[in-house]
C-alpha cells in the first residue's frame, strides 16, 4: 500500500477500497472454482453447445494454459443486469413489496434502453439488495438463486458471447465472469454456462447470515481490474495472453490489462475507444441499441411510468 502515499486521503481510501473488493473477489472466486471443478458432470447438461450459425472465432490459442478469458456479464454474456432480474425473483418470492420493484423495474428499464450503465442507479440496485437479503440465510439465496436463472436468466444468455467463451473452453482455458453482481448469483451462472467460476461483489456474512454489508466495494470499474490482477497471480496467468471482453467503457481498466482485449455489443464511449485501439468488436444485438425493456407484468402502473420516465430523460439527454 506505500505505493498510495501520493494520493489524497479521499483517493487513497477510495484505491485502497478496489483494491479489497479485487482481493475478496479473486478469493471467493478462487474457492467456489474448485466446487464447481467437483460439478464437471453438471457441465455436460448445461445450455448445450453454442448456436452452430455463430462463427468459430479465430482466438484463442490452443493449449495456451498461461492464458484465460474474462467475461463481463450485464449486456455482455446476459441482455440486461443480473441484479435486476434478481430483485424481480426475490419479489416473487415475498422478499419485498410492490413499490420496491417498481423502482427495481425502472432501474432496469434505464438500463436497458439507454445501454450503459448508470453508476448512481446500479449503486441504488445495489444497496437495496443488501438491505433485501440482510439476515438471510447465504445457502438460502443460492438455492432461490438457482430457481432465478432458470426463470428470468437463461433465456438472455447471448449466443455469440457464450461461443466465444466455449472457443476458451475448447482451447483448454479457464473462463471467469466478472461482474459487479453478488458473487454467488454470479457463481451460479457461470456454472450453468460450464464456465471455470466468477468474480462478483462479495457480500459480508458471519455464520452463513447476509450482514447487509460488503467487503470493500462493488466490484465495478477499477476494481474489476484490481480482481483480475490479484487472481491472474495466484493462477499464474501471464496477461498480455489472456482475454478479456466487455460491453462498458467502465471496463476499460479490466480490457486494458490484457493482450487480448474485446468490446461486445459496446456502447459509444468504448466503440469509440476501441476503435482508436483497433481492439476486436462484436454486436450481437439485432439494433443499433437492445430498446426492447423487460418489465415484469406485476410491476403493473408503476414499472410502466417507470419505463417511461427513463425514456423521456434519455430523449432529454440526446437532444
């Protein structure tokens, strides 16, 4: 940490915090990989193999074993944010009241029609999921967790993405998500998509109980890199080979890190940067922009002003 004497008080505790939420992250990532290495068999009736009409990229290296791939997941691997379908899961399930999810169901409706993540209300998502699940059981939320993807998650996997990231399977390569969502939601999709594991925000519990507290901070922007450096150590990874492929120009720290850098369905900021770069781009979405919004039905009136609000302050933006 002496490397931070240079920065301001606030800075350094902001660094400082990354750096944490990196470390936990790369922890709770390196421990659920080796439970999901014991569910190989899992691996074989999972999603199935890739679409057949998406093409077989021309990366990675075979038998490259100092090599790995990092895949964001919200618009990257999945359409929408996984906490958002989360929170629609948990209401389901009585986990909290109607005007909750309208605000969950407004979130995402940003989200998904104005294609970029918006920091105060991913951090407002967040905040509520903790408050949520604060007192519940940790085994609890996996086993709800794993209803949550069959219901609202499989069905948004994007075909493209998980070819590219079968390509490293194939190849012999670990392949981690990375994600600002709950490491366990995250775990659980990475293991149904026969993944290695996941990095995700990790959530402070004591005896198997939700504190309603983090470790560090979400695991978002600079953090995702300070997660993929501190596990790429303990694998003994070498990243100017590895990969690493985002829709967010919040992800720019993470991309930067290695030898292999991709921006997948990418919104302007990171088309833009990537094209200065001449990094890889892939869009496998049928528009310009993903404007379809899913809003659950029981969000009723409220989720549809909801939607609408986002709309009209998006227009505002443009104009």
């Amino acid at each position: 940490m002496a490397a931070l004497g240079w920065l301001t008080p606030r800075r350094r505790s902001a660094t400082a915090r990354s750096v944490l939420a990196g470390e936990a992250a790369a922890e709770a990532a390196r421990k659920s990989s080796l439970e999901l290495e014991e569910l190989d068999a899992a691996r074989a009736a999972g999603p199935g193999a890739p679409d057949e009409t998406t093409p077989e990229p021309d990366f990675p290296v075979h038998g490259d074993t100092e090599a790995a791939a990092f895949f964001d997941l919200d618009n990257t691997v999945m359409q929408g944010a996984a906490i958002f379908h989360f929170g629609r899961g948990l209401y389901k399930r009585h986990f909290f009241e109607r005007q909750e999810l309208a605000r969950f169901a407004w979130q995402q409706a940003w989200f998904r029609l104005a294609g970029v993540e918006d920091p105060e209300h991913m951090q407002d998502a967040r905040e509520s999921a903790l408050s949520i699940v604060k007192g519940h059981k940790v085994s609890e939320l996996m086993t709800i967790g794993e209803e949550i993807y069959d219901e609202y998650m499989a069905e948004r996997i994007w075909p493209g993405t998980r070819a590219l990231a079968q390509a490293h399977l194939d190849a012999g390569q670990k392949v981690w998500l990375v994600t600002a969502a709950p490491v366990e939601t995250a775990t659980i999709i990475a293991r149904r998509l026969g993944l290695t594991g996941a990095l995700g925000t990790v959530a402070e519990s004591h005896d198997g109980i939700y504190t309603g507290r983090l470790v560090g901070e979400p695991l978002h922007g600079p953090a995702k890199a300070e997660a993929v450096r501190a596990l790429s150590a303990a694998e003994g990874l070498d990243l100017t080979r590895c990969a690493a492929y985002s829709d967010s120009h919040n992800d720019i720290p993470m991309l930067s890190l290695v030898g292999h850098p991709y921006a997948i369905n990418p919104d302007a900021k990171l088309r833009k940067y990537a094209r200065e770069r001449e990094w890889r781009l892939r869009d496998y979405r049928t528009g310009r922009k993903a404007a379809k919004v899913g809003i659950p039905a029981a969000a009723g009136v409220g989720a549809l002003a909801g939607g609408t609000a986002a709309a009209l302050a998006l227009h505002r933006r443009r104009r």
